[in-house]
C-alpha cells in the first residue's frame, strides 16, 4: 500500500488500551490504531508524517516535469480493460495540451465506474515516457468537479498498516487537532532559551506544511518544528528518568558500609594489582552500597578490562554485613566463568559460592535452594535459573547482573523483587531491605550520547584501561580464498606453543544490503531461528571434522550450543587446560571465555556479523603477554554495508569507537537490547544527528524539576501518560 510502513518503535500493541477519547471508533480501526501504537487523540496528533505529497499546484499534461510526482486534472477519453499481456484497467485522459494513459494492474470492478467517459480525474503520479506515450503507473486519483480547489498546504504521508488508509488517517488527525488542547507545556522563557517554536504552531505545520517550505529540511528532520518534536520528547524520557531516580532515592536499602576486612584480604591475595580505572570504579560501588537506598550503578568496560575482581569487592562488601549477594549472566558459558573466578578468589577467605542454573540436577538443586533459604549460602552465581520463584532468599543485599541489556525487563524486576522476601538483616529489623542494591555490568562499551538519554537515571562507572601486560590484538581482513594461508597460520601458532580459535558464526544478515554489488541471488524465504542454528551447527561440525584431519597431530576441540552442559564444559575445561589446542566453536564463546594462551582467532563469515559481535569475539585473544590476532575470513562480493562494517572492525580496537559507530549504523536498539527489554526507542530524534538536542533537554529536565516541577508534570502526562516510564529498571 502507498505509504505502507513499520510503526513507529514503542509499546507492545497488544498492552495499549484505548483512551476514551477515542470512543465511537469501530473494534476494527481501535486493533489498527493499536498497531501503530496509538490509543489516545493526542497519539493521532504525534502521528507526524513520513513524508509529503505536493497537490498545491495543477500542472498541464505536456507540461508536466519528469522524475517527479506531480497533479494533473483531465477528461476521461477511453476505458478499457486489457488481458494481455496481464490483466490491466486501461484509462485515456487528456486536457487540451496532451494526452496521458492511467494504467492499474490491481483493481477492483467498481474503479471502472469512475472512469466513465467525460469524467473529470485529478490524478496525483509520476508522468513517464515510454514506446505507447505518456502514462502513469497506479497513481492516486479521484473525480472531481470542474474549478474543484486544490490542496494549499503539502498533503501528509502517514506510517500506517495494512487496512488503514492514508483517507482514513488523515480524518481522524485533522479531527484530534482540532479537538485537543495544545497549548505549551513549556514556559516562554525556556521556549526562548532554546529558540523553539511554540508546541501548537509547531505539530499543526509538521501535519500541515506550506508548499513554499523547503522540502529537504522536512525530509532531513532539521525544520525548526521537527525540532521542537524532537526537544519534546527528549526532555520527557530525561524528565520520566530523572523521576524515576528521585522515586528510588526513597526507596529503602540495607546501608552496607564498607568493613574492610574482607575486601583487604581479598586485594591482598590477588596476584595483579587493580589498574586506576578498577580502583575508581571500587570506590564508587563501595560508597553507593553504604547508602540507605538502592544502588543502581552501571559498570562498564571493554572486553578484558576487568570487571569481574570489581564486581568481587562489591559482594565482599555486602557479605560483610552479613548480607547475601546474587551474580546472574545470560549464558552458562558466562556464569560458569563468574562462578570459576569467585570460587577462586573467595576460598581461601572461606566464602562458599553456589552453583545454580537450569541444568543443575534435581537433588543439588535442592540442598541450594535450602542453602540459599536459610541464608547459609552468602554468593549464588547462576543464569536465569535465579529468578525462578522457587529460589527465595533469606536477605537478599546485592544484585549483580551482567550483560543486562540480554535479559528482558521483567527478568531483571524479578531478581531484584527477590530482596522483599528475606528475613531481617544482622543489624535488625530497621536493616531489612525494600530492595536490593544493584549492579549491572556490561562488555558492550555505550556511547556517551545512549549513556546520556537511555541510562540518565543510572549511575555510570566505566573501566577504560586494560590491565597490564595485555598486547592489543592486530586484525586481520583475508578473503576465503586464502583459506589454506589461514590453516598453515592456524598450524603454526599451535605448534608454538599457543592455542586458538575456529569460529563459525550464525550466518544470518544483520540487515537487508541489496545493493549493487550485492549479485548473488537472495533466497525466497529466511529459515526460521531453529533452521539457522541447524546450519550454524551443521558448519561448525563440518570445519571441526575438516581441521581435524588437517592437523592430525593437534587435539581439536568442539563447542556448540546444542551440547548438554556436562559436555560443554568438559570441553572449555580442556580447553582451559591446553588439552585441547585448538576449539571449533559457534557463537556459545562470545563472552565469558578467558584462555591467556590462546592468541588466535579465526572467525568465519565475517562480513555477515555485527560489530559489537565482532569486537565481543575479538576480545577472547589477547588476554596474555603474546602479541594476538583476529583473522576475519570473508566472502565476496562484499556489500556496501559489510565493507564499512569489516573496515571499522579493522581500523578500531576501542570498543567504544566501534560502539559509536554501531550506533551510527544500526540505531540504539541492538545496544540497549530493547527487542528483549521493551524499552522503547526514539521515536523522533536521532542519538547520532541531535547532540545539542539532548544536551538541552538534560539541563533544561534538571531545571524543570527544580524550578517549575508543575510543568515538569504536565509534559510527562502529555508524552507519557498511558505509557508508563521509559526505563523500569
């Protein structure tokens, strides 16, 4: 359908319930409506345009530009339905200067009856030329009356859905406009400050803009009304943030204040010394923990920064109060590795670390749970398994989640709601927790402007140098048809000494890249999500079956995501050990590997694969003394997309450039992991495009709630009222 498009990012359709002032709509447009997240007039009203349609101005058949969609009115001369060489309706107009040809080839039998001959068409399409004369293909048309007025303002284009007509929303726009109230939420003197127009002035001439205006800056979003849109909406996600922190200052939390015995051994014991950035970053989890209300700190650091002893010395801190400490991660791969390096450390301090996730057996699991019950158990380190109603702890202190952006929001509420259930803290009723604190780690590096607008309300600590005696990582770009250079390189490093890496990654493109150079033939139908890792699996088990007859006296180990948990971690045990040299491996390593010795990667299929999952992968090398590599094998052609992607993985080691540039390429959402969380992504500003935007609405939020909190108010109830706050947790 003409202007057919996704809706907007946002809500859940099926959670909107209809606002009253939608009443007297049939079920039918309310389910239609709800599909483009609007259940209210004042969403019709912020159901701003894709893009215009110019039907100010009539222009003569032969006069009529090319390349250009323009409006024509003429006389139907001719109707005729041809069926060769497909079924096409046939109509003839002209006007006196020339002679045009409508042609459709979808259309109903009653569209004849307004071609009838003498009918008067204003007909709204682009005018090609071709071996049977002047004709436009589908246009959009209807019959008017000789002297019939022509639009005098751009005629809007809405993201719609299938089922609802551009008609049809155009109507029930023009009627929310005239019926809500839309006067400004803002004072004047913030309205001057930042130079906006008015709000009214603002959103009626983004619905209705005058033809003289320059099209582009309303293509490219720069029209001073688009940017009070764009002000608006990010000054009520900082606002909603901004509350929603105020709200959890009051919240109590048990105060842990740092006893320091504990810790000290710990960082006595250590074989490394904490870098700066570690050391910061410990000062100020210990000083959020020590406070009466919920921490809600973000830490985060590239990979192989050390995130881990800090999130260590934080759970000493809460186990010295005799509080107990929950560490949860996406993947066994990754919570076996937490629970590897905690045991480790906290041993000798005689902490015990518990072990729980959804392949724990039935009677380990239940002396857990019993243990995590009584309180007997101060560390449990698992996987999903953590929040499952079943596990219910006795005092609950400390949260830690890592790669938080994987779990979803009511994943990450249920594991802090575990610290309403305990029982009272050594220190006595007045110490019980309302929640938990809460610390969540991540290895993807968040540019400053998605840190600025998505995590406002989150303390943020960030690691951003790598302990020492770390070797950068030197990567390589090596077509597949240098495969056999790679297996001698592969061959080499093993026999030096080292171990190394084979991966074979799901092969599914991180976006649509027809370009032209993409050649190759796309297939009519993706597999589904079982289908893909099938072929993932299928190419994993063929290249392990390949290098191990390749390297006969090498030991070549398989990982995959469909081996039971025993198997997998019997074979990153071996792995660990330099039983096995080298490992066959899908995506399962991404994170939570740690092997100093191996400082080589081979990943497969490069060019399919997102950024922040290249960087991920790379970052399993180079956590040893010697000098590491990461060979990205690659197939051509290479589409336009793929090429920048491999380039910037090349030219760039820091995470967090290459961060921003998978900002830049792809949007915030794979960052935020909002498909999984349902927070929901701008929907008019661009993170990349309205820096100074954000800027303001951060100062002027701050301002708002200090100065003028009544206005603060009205624009959340005008942006988010219904909706809940952007960010729950």
């Amino acid at each position: 359908m003409r202007g057919e498009a996704k809706p907007q990012p946002g809500l859940d359709a099926s959670r909107l319930t209809p606002h009253a002032s939608l009443a007297g709509l049939s079920k039918g447009t309310l389910d239609k409506l709800a599909k483009l997240n609007i259940a209210s007039k004042f969403d019709l009203v912020l159901h701003l345009p894709l893009r215009y349609d110019d039907e100010t101005h009539l222009y003569p058949i032969k006069d009529a530009p090319a390349a250009r969609e323009v409006l024509i009115e003429a006389t139907v001369v001719e109707t005729d339905i041809k069926y060769r060489p497909r079924r096409q309706l046939v109509v003839h107009l002209e006007d006196g200067s020339g002679v045009v040809t409508l042609r459709f080839f979808s259309f109903y039998g009653s569209q004849v009856k307004h071609f009838e001959a003498g009918a008067r068409i204003r007909a709204f399409g682009e005018i090609r030329h071709g071996f049977f004369g002047a004709e436009m293909v589908h246009p959009r048309y209807r019959v008017v009356e000789e002297g019939a007025p022509v639009a005098e303002a751009l005629t809007p284009v809405y993201p719609t859905t299938a089922g609802m007509g551009q008609d049809t929303l155009r109507k029930l726009i023009v009627r929310a406009l005239a019926s809500e109230k839309l006067e400004d939420t803002l004072p004047d003197a913030l309205l001057k400050q930042y130079k906006l127009p008015a709000f009214r002035d603002a959103v009626t001439f983004l619905h209705h803009p005058s033809p003289d205006v320059a099209q582009q800056d309303l293509q490219d979003r720069t029209h001073p009304a688009w940017r009070r849109m764009k002000f608006d909406e990010l000054l009520a996600q900082q606002l909603s943030m901004r509350v929603h922190q105020q709200k959890r200052r009051g919240v109590g939390a048990p105060a842990l204040r740092p006893k320091g015995t504990l810790v000290s051994r710990l960082l006595k014991d250590l074989p490394f010394q904490l870098t700066g950035a570690q050391q910061r970053a410990v000062a100020q989890i210990r000083e959020d923990l020590s406070k009466p209300h919920p921490m809600q700190r973000l830490l985060q650091g590239d990979v192989g920064s050390g995130k881990t002893v800090v999130a260590a010395v934080a759970a000493l801190q809460c186990v010295e109060n005799k509080f107990q400490v929950a560490l949860m991660a996406p993947t066994e791969i990754l919570a076996e590795q937490h629970f590897r390096k905690f045991s480790g450390w906290l041993a000798s301090l005689g902490i015990d670390v518990a072990w729980l996730s959804g392949s724990t057996k039935k009677v380990a699991k239940k002396q857990t749970l019993t243990d995590i019950a009584s309180g007997k158990t101060p560390v449990v380190v698992g996987t999903h398994a953590l929040f499952e109603d079943d596990v219910v702890f006795n005092n609950l202190g400390l949260a830690i989640i890592d790669e938080q952006h994987r779990f979803g929001v009511r994943q990450r509420l249920a594991l802090r709601l575990k610290g309403t259930q305990g029982a009272q803290g050594a220190a006595g009723a007045s110490d019980v927790s309302a929640q938990p604190h809460q610390l969540m780690m991540s290895a993807t590096p968040i540019p400053r402007t998605l840190a600025m607008s998505y995590y406002a309300d989150l303390d943020v600590s960030v690691i951003d140098e790598l302990p020492p005696g770390r070797t950068p990582v030197t990567t390589k770009l090596v077509s597949d048809t240098r495969r056999d250079e790679v297996i001698a390189r592969v061959r080499d490093a093993c026999a030096a000494g080292s171990q190394a890496y084979w991966v074979c990654p799901l092969v599914e493109e991180i976006e649509a890249e027809d370009t032209a150079e993409d050649k190759k033939p796309k297939p009519a139908r993706k597999p589904g999500r079982a289908g893909l890792e099938a072929l993932q699996l299928k190419a994993a088990m063929e290249t392990y079956e390949t290098l191990s007859a390749a390297f006969p006296d090498l030991k070549v180990g398989l990982a995959h995501g469909r081996l039971k948990s025993e198997e997998k971690s019997a074979v990153m045990g071996a792995f660990q050990r330099n039983d096995v040299q080298l490992l066959v491996a899908t995506t399962v390593i991404e994170v939570g590997v740690d092997v100093p010795n191996a400082s080589l990667m081979v990943i497969e299929n490069a060019e399919r694969m997102g950024l922040s999952q290249l960087h991920q992968l790379r970052g399993r090398v180079g956590r040893g003394a010697a000098q590491s590599a990461c060979i990205l094998l690659y197939r051509t052609p290479l589409s336009l997309t793929a090429r920048e992607r491999l380039k910037i993985i090349f030219e760039n080691t820091d995470g967090f450039e290459v961060a921003r540039h998978d900002l830049r390429m792809r949007g915030p959402g794979e960052l935020l992991g909002a498909r999984q969380s349902g927070v929901p992504l701008l929907r008019f500003a661009d993170l990349s495009a309205d820096v100074d935007l954000l800027d303001a609405a951060r100062d002027a939020a701050a301002t708002l709630l200090t100065e003028n909190p009544l206005a603060a108010k009205a624009h959340l109830d005008r942006w988010l009222s219904g909706r809940g706050e952007f960010l729950k947790v």
